[in-house]
C-alpha cells in the first residue's frame, strides 16, 4: 500500500465526513445495504490492483452495494497523482467519470511515466466519450481543484494515510487480501441486515438550524434515501422505521446532512445526554433535535402524528393513506389495497 506507514485498524469513523453527498461519485444504488467508501491515487500501483476486486463486486452485488471514490493524490510519490485526479474530476462534470477512471487504472502503467500527460488524456478522453477541449479548461478551475483538496482533506481528517484505504459501512476496514476476503467482509455486512428484525415504526421529528429555525425536509431529494430509516410521501415530519436498531445517525447521513456538535435533543420530553447519531429509534417517539438550549416553543414546534400512521390513536381519525415504498424491500403496503 503506497505511503502507508502501519495497517489500517477498524473503527466507527466520523459520520459526516462518510456521509455520500452530491459532491461524491457514486457507482450503485443508494438504498444498497452495504457501502463501500475508497480513498484512492490513480497512480498507486496497490489501488489499480484492486481495480478489478472491486468492479467484480459490483457485478456480484448489484443491488447490495454502492461504491464511491475519493480522491487520495500521494503528490509526494507520484508526479502525475494530481492530474489524473483533476483530470477524472473534470469527467465528471460531463457525467463520465467512470469511463475515465477505467481508462487510467487500465493504462496505469503507460501515463504514469509520461512527462507531460496531455497526450495519453487525450486519447482517454475520446475513447470515454469525453470533450477534451472543455476538460483542458476546466482542469485548472477553482471548482475542480477544491472539489480534490476537499475529498483529500477529508481522508486525511479520517485518518487515511495511504492508498487504497476502505471504508465499509462507516468502519475502516484492514486491506482485504484479494476478493474471496473481500467478498467476505461484504457478506458479513449483508448478513447482519438480513437478521436485524424488520418493523414498520413512525416517528415524530423536528429538527432545528443554528439560527433557531425549523428545518424542511419536505423536499424529494430528502425523500427514501435509506432502506432502514426515512422520509416518504413528501412528509419530512414522519420518520419511518423498517428495521428494528436504526439510527439517527443512518438518517441524517443518508440526507447529506449533519447533527451540530452543540445541541441539546429531547426524546418523549426527555432531555437526552451524550450525541443522538447512535440512537436507535423506537416506535412512535417524539424527538426535537437543536442547537443551545430547545425553547418551550420549539418542543411544541414537534408534531405528534405518528401514532395516528402507526394506527394506534383510532380516537384522531384514519391513517394517512401511504404509497408503497417501491425498490426499499420494506413490507409497506398502501392502506387501499
């Protein structure tokens, strides 16, 4: 592993630097049950190794994994890192990112010992369908440049030392030694999804920004983004629960959004201590999430409706009627049916 100075160990690693935003190149769905985070340098003869390790897990597991990429540049190592990354971030501007990047881990050992590498990008970029003349003048942008800085200044803030470092499911995992050990740890992930309990619970949510206001997320981008826990049918007030020990911290992380680190939260009234990521949901709580100390009116501001999905207040009236959640391999069922 280039510039890896001792193994990676597993932990929890931070959740808002592993949260997959639209910043991010993402190959999968997003309800899989398993992502799969790589922090990586094209040049890096380790990662264009496990190149094929992991497009063969893609292809095992269609519907079960996401793969992001990240950039990693080892600049002091690899003379041509930094154009290589800026020149697949470039792709990705015009939606071709992952021709691009099988383009460079393919012909790794050609342009990585190219003095000037505009000759042989240029080549990739017209077999990956590319506009070169577009890629030469966005690959100095400031857009391109910080959007690298960013995703490497992240790894760092993670620990990431060195190339390939994996990130399955939040956890830092030790380089798999080929794809049956990978495969392996894929499978681990998958089974623990397979045995946890599935339940249809509802929770009443209300979350706060800085400046005291209520947070929207009524949005269809904030819609269905994880198969355990989320919003749908355009309500951002109901949190749905199919798995019995989901997390806030797996909601807020599949929106792309972040708990503030001064808050207070409150759960059925109870003012609560220590970070909310890790508390798993339970049927029909209310919880009010914000920055300093929550306001008599802001703990009024949480509705109290979840008992009326769950149908367990028949005294307030019928059920919304809800759409099936299709695609989420959740047991919801519309109320007409």
């Amino acid at each position: 592993m280039a510039g890896r100075n001792k193994p990676a160990t597993p932990g929890v690693a931070n959740l808002e630097l592993l949260a997959v935003t639209g910043k991010d190149v993402v190959k999968g769905p997003a309800n899989a049950s398993v992502t799969l985070i790589e922090y990586a340098d094209f040049q890096c003869p380790s990662c264009a190794s496990y190149y094929p390790i992991v497009k063969q897990l893609l292809d095992d597991y269609p519907t079960q994994l996401r793969f992001v990429y990240r950039h990693f540049p080892l600049t002091s190592i690899h003379a041509n890192a930094w154009s290589a990354a800026t020149f697949s971030q470039t792709a990705s501007l015009q939606n071709k990112f992952w021709e691009v990047y099988a383009q460079l881990y393919e012909n790794q050992s050609v342009w990585s010992k190219a003095k000037n590498t505009d000759e042989e990008f240029a080549k990739y970029a017209k077999i990956a369908g590319v506009d070169w003349e577009k890629t030469k003048s966005d690959i100095y942008s400031a857009d391109v440049i910080d959007a690298v800085r960013a995703q490497q200044k992240s790894g760092e803030d993670l620990g990431v030392s060195g190339t390939p470092t994996f990130f399955v499911n939040g956890e830092k995992i030790v380089i798999p030694g080929g794809l049956e050990q990978f495969k392996k740890i894929i499978e681990g992930e998958l089974a623990k999804t397979q045995t946890s309990e599935k339940v249809h619970w509802h929770v009443d949510l209300a979350v706060f920004s800085d400046d005291g206001k209520l947070l929207d997320y009524s949005d269809n981008k904030f819609m269905e983004k994880h198969v355990d826990i989320h919003f749908h049918d355009g309500n951002g007030k109901i949190v749905h629960v199919h798995k019995k020990g989901a997390t806030l911290g797996q909601l807020f992380t599949s929106l792309g959004e972040s708990i503030p680190t001064q808050l207070e939260w409150v759960v059925n009234g109870k003012r609560m201590t220590g970070r909310p990521e890790e508390y798993a949901i339970s049927d029909l709580d209310r919880v009010v999430i914000g920055t300093n100390k929550l306001s008599d009116a802001q703990m009024k501001q949480v509705e109290d409706k979840a008992c009326i999905y769950s149908e367990a207040c028949p005294e307030r009236g019928k059920p919304p009627i809800e759409k099936c959640v299709g695609g989420l391999g959740t047991d919801c069922v519309t109320k007409d049916e």
